[in-house]
C-alpha cells in the first residue's frame, strides 16, 4: 500500500502529464500461489479454495512491467509482496466496521 502511495505522488510531483506508468513489485506469481498464501495467512486450509471453469482471456497471472516508472522517475518498491499483503490483510481484518459498510452497495454481477 505505501509504495503505490510513494510512487503515484512520485508520478503526480515528477511525472509528464498523458504518460503511462506502471507500478508494479517485480512479482510474477500465479493466481493460485496468492490465494494459497492469503490462505496460509489467515490460517486457513486450502480446501475452502474453489476452482471455476475457465473462460476466454483468463489470466493465470499478472506481470507488470514498470521498467518505465523506474528509469525516468526513479521509483523502487520498498515492500516485498509478501509482507505487502500480511499488512494488507491485517488492515482488512482489524478494520471490518469500516469496509462492511460498503458491502451492502457492491452490485450483484452473476
């Protein structure tokens, strides 16, 4: 969460306007990899993980290159993905009362 933060104040202070820049962690990981992780984290068995068809253009990971944002801002992640998403879902799970709030508005897209 910091180093999005970091870098687009980074973009928006040094950036060019109607450029591009990718913020990315040099993670290429597997889909399946992070949810067994998120699993591990929450202290959850893996089994509650339910496979579903597959469809037309699904990613089985995400890469991000941002070989951009480094060489002409500067900008390096600081976090490792790991400890990025331990903070991550510890924020989620000590601040419920204020993401349940917005539950309720998300649209029912089955």
């Amino acid at each position: 969460m910091e180093d999005h933060c970091k870098a687009i104040d980074m973009i928006l202070q040094h950036g060019i306007i109607g450029e591009v820049y990718n913020i990315g962690g040099h993670n290429e990981m597997r889909n399946i990899d992070i949810v067994e992780m998120i699993c591990r984290e929450l202290g959850k068995s893996e089994s509650l993980i339910t496979f579903v068809e597959d469809r037309n253009g699904h990613d089985l990971r995400y890469a991000i290159d941002n070989t951009k944002i480094q060489t002409a801002l500067g900008w390096q992640p600081e976090v490792s993905f790991e400890d990025g998403l331990q903070k991550t879902i510890r924020w989620y799970l000590e601040n419920r009362a204020w993401w349940e709030t917005f539950v309720d508005q998300i649209p029912d897209l089955t």
